[in-house]
C-alpha cells in the first residue's frame, strides 16, 4: 500500500518502521558523490605530459595556513607551475583548479578556476621546445571558498589545446611589491 503526499511516496511496510523514508534527488546526489572519490597523490620528480582526456590532479601542500591579514598583505599565496614545456611552432592552453581534498582523496568536480596558461604559436623552427613557468594567485580565493585552515590542496591541469609537458605544482608564499596601506 503507497500513501501519497508530504513531498512523496511512501511504502507501508510490516515491522517496527511503518513509514519508509522517501528517495529525493539529494539522497541519490550524496550517495553518488560518496561513491565516485578518487585517490590523489602528489605530483613526484618526473616530468609528467597533460593529457586532454585524463586532467593531471595532485595533491599539495600549502606552506602555512590560519595566516593573519597582516601576513597576507604582506604574502601572498601562490600556486607555481614550473618547468613547462610546450612546442614553439603550436597553440597551447590549459586550465587550473583548485579543490578542497577530502584527506588524501578528491571529490569528481575540479574545484574552483584559478586561471589559465596560454601560449600562441609562433617562431619558424619545427619543433622547437619553449619552457615557462606559472604563478596564480590563490590568497582570495582560499577565502572564498573556506580553505584557509587546509592543510593541503587538490591541483587539477585540464589540457584545453596543444601538447604539454610540466615538470612541478608547488604553493609557495611570495613576497608583496606594494607596502601595507595603514
């Protein structure tokens, strides 16, 4: 016997539970989120190529977190991308995110866009390997999104266009141009 209303069916069952619980769109979202965590782990010494169809994720570790707005302005907290190295005579791009990791796992959305590197091509030589190296910001962003007491961060590479090779993610803290307004 199904009874109707208040938001949805219910099944009449035999035993101390009389009224099942019913299955709302949220209950399915929470038990496919659970299900679908990936293992992270940090990026290691080698070189590693971005690949279009699988986004590189690691895990990093911030330098120091809980900082005080004085240290912030005076610091601020970087994600650094080194030793990136992309043909000179193609169009390259990729995307970066950052999350938030659940311990040593990452939940199945990228996380929050940081922003993009972008490299036209240009030069006559086939062939030819130009290396660079990336720094965003993340100080506000970390606000944002209430990450300020993690410990580590989930970096995702997403590969838009192009071959790329990189050879490091780090967070770093830098060291402000501009003095403190008082």
């Amino acid at each position: 016997m199904l009874l109707g209303g208040l938001g949805g069916l219910y099944g009449v069952t035999a035993g101390p539970k009389v009224l099942a619980a019913p299955i709302t769109a949220e209950t399915k979202s929470k038990a496919t989120t659970e299900l679908s965590l990936t293992r992270v782990g940090e990026f290691g010494t080698t070189p590693q190529a971005l690949d279009a169809s699988n986004p590189l994720r690691v895990i990093v570790a911030r330098p120091k977190k809980n900082r005080k707005k004085k240290e912030k302005q005076e610091k601020v907290e970087v994600i650094q991308i080194k030793d990136i190295k992309v043909t000179t005579n193609e169009t390259a791009r990729f995307d970066v995110y950052v999350a938030v990791p659940y311990g040593d796992l990452a939940g199945p959305d990228y996380g929050e866009f940081v922003g993009s590197f972008v490299r036209l091509a240009h030069g006559k030589k086939q062939g030819a390997k130009k290396k660079g190296k990336l720094k965003l910001g993340i100080t506000a962003l970390l606000e944002d999104i209430d990450a300020e007491d993690a410990d580590k961060l989930v970096v995702t590479l997403v590969l838009r266009t192009g071959s790329v090779t990189v050879g490091g993610v780090s967070i770093k803290l830098l060291q402000t141009d501009t003095p403190a307004v008082i």
